[in-house]
C-alpha cells in the first residue's frame, strides 16, 4: 500500500490525521535536519498502524513536505 504524507516539520507538537483513506498529514517536532523530521513520520505511521518501522518506507519525497510512504505488510 501507497500513502501521500503531507509534513509540517518544526510544528508545536506530534500529531498524524487522516484526511482519507490513503492521505495523511503529519505534523512532526523534528526539523527537516539530518533526516530527524523523516524518522519521526516513520515512527507516527508505525505506531498509527500498529506495525513495525521497518515495514514502513518512504519510496519518494525524502526532502519534500509531500511524500510518498510504502507500508509493507
């Protein structure tokens, strides 16, 4: 499964909404520094779905606030 993630890096506070059914926001403390603001969307994503971090991967958009995320289940 493919998902679009919309990112805010830098927000107040750690939050992940769906807007449809494969469309997420996702607003993250991390800074777009180093890859932080990436790994913290993996960890939202995981824990939202319940299932491991290394069944999610970002396929595209590794330094754009639109990504593309694949869940490997």
């Amino acid at each position: 499964m493919i998902l679009t993630v919309h990112v805010k890096p830098g927000a107040k506070k750690n939050e992940l909404t769906w807007v449809d059914e494969d469309t997420l926001k996702v607003s993250v403390l991390a800074r777009p520094q180093k890859g932080r603001a990436n790994e913290t969307v993996i960890e939202l994503i995981a824990k939202e779905l319940g299932i491991k971090k290394t069944a999610v991967e970002i396929v595209r958009g590794f330094t754009t606030r639109i990504k593309h995320v694949a869940i490997h289940a």
